[in-house]
C-alpha cells in the first residue's frame, strides 16, 4: 500500500486571480463536407465502438472448476425378451427357446454367424497370443535413484489445532484416510477445544468426506480391514467405540466407562475371526481387552501385563501399554510394547495369565512408541523408541540383531513397508521422515526428507508401499510418495535378507552364550571365595553392605593384592636377618637385592651420612622393586 499525503492550500493564496465572464461560442474553424467520400461510405450493421482514453488497470483471477464426484446405483436386468415373456419365470422362458429353435430361420441365422467366429478361431489358432516370448530373460535391475516428494497436505480445519494420534488407510486400495485428533495434555485441554476427527478422500485434500463427532476425544481409529465402512476407536475417556460411516457421524456403539479402560486407549486392533467383528485394544492402565462390536457393555477377555511370577495378577504392579502388534497369519500370538521400554510376547490360548506372558525383551530406554512384526519374516520385529530403531529375532531375548545410529532427534514413530521387506520408514522429533534399506546401507537412512518444522508424532505406510502419511502436532497430516524401488521387490531380496537376518541372529546366539558362560563362572568364582571373603573381612573388620557381583569382585581383588605384598615384606624382612646372622658380605650375596640393600648400607655409614633419614626411603624402592618382580 503506498503512502500518500495531500497537501492543502487556498486558492486565493497562489497564482493570479480567475475572472469569469459570460461569452457567446465562437466559430474557430469550419470544414465543408467532401461529396466524393459520400460515395465510398458502407454501411455496417450492427456497430459496436467503445472509447478509452485511460490506461486499463484490471484484475483477473482464473481458478479451475474442480469435477464433483457423485455416487449413483445402477440395476442391471436381461433384456431382449417379449413383452409377454416374464425373463425371471424359467418355465416361460425355456417355451420361448424352444419355440425359436423350432423356427426354420433360425438354422439359417445361425450358419450365417458360424462363418464369421470360424474366421477368429483360425486367426487366433494361427498365433499364439498366449505365449511368453521373453520369459527366460532376466529382468534388469532398477538403477533408479531414490527421491520423495509430498503430495497432499490435510489440514485441521478447526482454529484450534490439536496433534495427529493416529492414521489408517481404508481396505479399499487406500482411497481414504482416517485421521484422529487428540489434545493428550492431562488437564491442560481449553473447555472450547473440538473432539472432532475426520475421514479424507486421497485426492481431495480441501474438504473432509465425513467429520466424526463424537462426544470425546478419538486418540486412536481403525479401519475394519474386511469392512470399508465400519471402523473403531479408542478414546481418550478410555472407552472404545465402532462406527459406521453409512449410518452417519455418530457412533453406532460405545462401551460402558466402567468396564473400560482407566487410561487413554493407545492402540486398537481388528482380530481375525470369523464373524470379522471382534478387536483388542490397550492402554497405559496396563490392561489389554478383547471387544465384540456387536456386544460392548463389557469385554470378553481382559490381561493385566505384570510380568511378576505369582499366582494373582496385580494391577499396581502392570505395565502401562503404549502400542500393540497383531499379525493375522499368526492369530494366538500378539505382542504388546511398554512404557518402560519392554516388549512383551503374549499367547492369548494360555490358561493362566503366566501362560499367556510368554517372554520379555528390554529393547529401550523410555516408551516404545512402534512395534510391527516383518511382513515376510514373522520372527524378526521392528521396534521404534529413544534415538534409535530396533531389529529383533524371538529367539535372541537378551539383545536386538540389528539397531540404526543414534540420532540427534527422538524417533517418534516407524513401520516395515509391506511390498518390500528389507525397507522400513521412521519419523523423528526434528519433522524428517526417513527411508530405511537393510539391504542396502545399515548406517545411515538411503534417503531422509524435511517434512515439516514441527514434530511428526506417527507414520502410516499405504499397501502399495509408495505412498506414507504421517501427522505432525499441529493437526496436519502430509502424504509422500517415494520413489518405486523403495516399493519395488527385486529377484534376491528375500534371499540376501533371509541369509543377512538369519547371519545376525547366529551371531547374537553366540554372544548370548557367551554372556551366559562368563556369568556362570563369575557365580562360581564367587561361591567358593565366599568363605575366604567373610575372614577377610571380619579380620580388616569391614563388612560389606554391598550387594553387586562386580563390587565384591573388585573388593576380592583388592584384599588378595594386600595380602600379597604383606607376604612380599615378610619375606624380605625374614632374608635380610639371616644375611645379618650369618655374616655373608655384599660381594657373596645370593640375592641381587640383599645385596645392593646391604651396599648401600656401608657407603652411607663409611661417608658419614645420616642412615635413619635415608633408610626410610631405601627400604620403600627395595619393597617396591620386590613387589614388582614377584
């Protein structure tokens, strides 16, 4: 906008004076019409002239009509027959073809149309359209260089932006996307902040398809993979809900708040079953329950995660749950990712609630915010916590196979791409998304982009493994798409990764049993010191309170080194008062050190010199070097 001052002043004071006075028109110039242009004149009808004398100052703006999408059935019927023939009756339908079979045209008809369809039998006969002219060729390997880049981005539309909890892609071939809005601040949430949480058409990202409104926050949402219309959720209350997109933006069921969870539901997961309507969910309460859609005033099976061996399970004592894992081909098994850092692999078929806590893995320092199995190796999981990711094996518990660097950032959230094995993405505090090739580089990301400035908060991988949203904490979710040969499966991925995953299991084997073996000989050490180490510490009078293996280990040593030199002087005290006894000189000494001891002792008594001042330190170089040498 520019800046504009008038300045203002009388007429009166600037200038000469203006006199007006009255005066008829005057003639300046005449010019007599020319009957020769009369003649050359055509007429033009209609006439259209327009007069400016200005410049033209305009403002145009062009925006494209966007196509709108609208849903419509369509019944489909067999026509072509009679009005008097019912098609859906066979009786008078099979009346019909016989008597058209029966008419005398109709062999001729048919002839007639056996010539043209004997004309495409033998030309198709003629060339094989079927064969595989390149099938022995082996297909070459893409070179292609990795790139991303973002596609759509879907903004909150509330003025208040709450964080991103959870993503999921429909079972349609991912033609929409469900986004839960959660503020998980406890009791920090303003009374005017929505609960709302949306449904996106992929390629519309200026208008939700349908707003959720339920009456409390959704933390986490999930698509029925057998049911693009049917989702569930977990709610900030605790509670669990399922919705029906067909039947509105309201809830169709949701459980009692008493049976449910006491804590924020983190994670819910459909359960393959045969009526396709149960799902298990988790929360930080340390409980994990199994719903029925179809019946939510109570669940049908909870587990309380304390890891104590005992015959009760106590609820003070479970581990908050912050993430869950299900694989369908596995459908007893699941595994269930902790506050405290634990991965805990559960059986649901166990009897006792011992039987159904199978193992423990302690695979990092805070929360494990992702967990999920390899699409193609069931046995080896990824898990997502601290500055790092995780490769694990069921069969190695003391220690993941493979680990990523530390980074600078936080991770926050990751995923295995399910087209191609050896790929996994991760999403980081600082807002970058990275790609993961174990195949390729183990230190570093093949490719890491800046998604945005703000903290992504999760991450979720489309089946066709190009596409990836993720969420950040300011309510917007972005879509990427990566290049094809981050989806695309090569012809020896699977076996190097089969040999690469199984190689470092081998070797984590092998270093577990080492472990063990130095623990047990520690253990044994330990046991047959023991006695030894009690009059030791009764004779120096310094009891030990303390109660670590590798503390008393280095108090044993310590003792025995004492012990040690104390024997050292004791005999070096007794050599020197025999020498004293019975004369032996300097010269005939049977020791190198008694011998430079009692050398030293004549020069210093035959030069006078005061021998109590310098035995002193004499007698300390002489232990030292015995010491050594022994």
């Amino acid at each position: 906008m520019d800046v504009q001052y008038v300045y203002t002043k009388k007429r009166s004071e600037f200038g000469r004076p203006c006199f007006f006075v009255d005066e008829g028109p005057k003639l300046m110039e005449n010019i007599m019409p020319n009957r020769e242009f009369h003649n050359g004149y055509i007429f033009k009808n209609p006439v259209n002239r327009s007069t400016q004398c200005s410049s033209v100052l305009a403002e145009h703006e062009v925006n494209t009509i966007r196509a709108q999408y609208d849903q419509r059935g369509m019944n489909h019927t067999e026509g072509g027959w009679p009005r008097e023939v019912n098609p859906t009756d066979e009786e008078q339908t099979l009346r019909f073809k016989k008597k058209i079979e029966k008419d005398e045209m109709y062999v001729h008809t048919v002839l007639q149309l056996t010539h043209a369809m004997e004309h495409c039998i033998l030309q198709n006969n003629a060339i094989n359209i079927y064969e595989e002219y390149f099938e022995d060729v082996e297909s070459a390997t893409l070179m292609e260089r990795c790139s991303a880049r973002t596609l759509n981005v879907y903004r909150d539309p509330n003025k208040v932006k709450r964080p991103v909890t959870h993503l999921s892609w429909s079972p349609d071939g991912g033609t929409r996307l469900a986004v839960s809005h959660c503020n998980l601040e406890f009791q920090r949430r303003s009374p005017d902040l929505s609960t709302f949480s949306y449904i996106w058409e992929v390629e519309n990202p200026n208008k939700p398809q349908l707003i959720l409104k339920p009456s409390v926050p959704i933390v986490c949402l999930e698509y029925n993979p057998k049911d693009v219309n049917c989702l569930v959720s977990g709610m900030f209350s605790g509670q669990v809900a399922f919705w029906d997109v067909r039947k509105g933006s309201t809830p169709v069921d949701m459980s009692i708040l008493e049976p449910s969870h006491r804590d924020p539901v983190y994670s819910v997961l459909w359960i393959n079953s045969k009526s396709g309507t149960e799902f298990f969910s988790s929360s930080t309460d340390g409980q994990v329950k199994w719903w029925d859609t179809r019946k939510l005033n109570e669940p049908s099976e909870t587990l309380i995660l304390d890891i104590v061996k005992g015959e009760e399970q106590i609820l003070s004592r479970a581990l908050g749950a912050s993430c869950l894992e299900y694989e369908g081909t596995i459908p007893t098994r699941f595994m269930v990712g902790t506050e405290n850092g634990c991965v805990i692999s559960c059986n649901r078929k166990g009897k006792t609630p011992a039987e159904k806590i199978v193992s423990k893995y302690t695979a990092h320092v805070g929360p494990v915010y992702a967990l999920q199995r390899n699409p193609s190796f069931v046995k080896n999981f990824l898990t997502i916590g601290d500055w790092m990711a995780r490769i694990w094996s069921e069969d190695c518990k003391e220690s993941s196979i493979m680990w990523t660097c530390n980074h600078q950032a936080q991770l926050t959230d990751g995923a295995w791409s399910p087209t191609r094995s050896s790929v996994f993405f991760t999403t980081r505090m600082d807002g970058s998304l990275d790609a993961w090739d174990i195949l390729r580089n183990q230190k570093e990301a093949v490719i890491s982009v800046k998604v945005c400035d703000y903290q992504l908060s999760n991450l979720r991988v489309h089946d066709q493994g190009q596409l990836v949203a993720v969420g950040n904490n300011m309510g917007t979710s972005y879509l990427a798409e990566f290049s094809e040969n981050l989806a695309a499966t090569q012809r020896n991925d699977k076996v190097l990764l089969t040999a690469m995953l199984d190689r470092e299991g081998r070797r984590e084997k092998i270093l577990e049993a080492r472990n063990r073996e130095i623990r047990l000989r520690q253990r044994t050490k330990i046991a047959d010191n023991s006695h030894r180490d009690i009059l030791e510490r009764e004779t120096l009078n310094k009891p030990s309170l303390i109660s670590d293996p590798a503390v008393q280990n280095a108090e044993k040593e310590f003792f025995t080194v004492i012990e040690m030199e104390l024997a050292a002087l004791k005999a070096e005290t007794e050599a020197s008062e025999q020498d004293e006894e019975y004369g032996i000189k300097p010269e005939v000494a049977s020791s190198e050190e008694t011998g430079r001891k009692k050398n030293r002792f004549l020069k210093d008594e035959f030069e006078g010199a005061n021998f109590e001042e310098e035995d002193c330190d004499e007698d300390q170089d002489v232990e030292g070097d015995d010491f050594k040498q022994q």
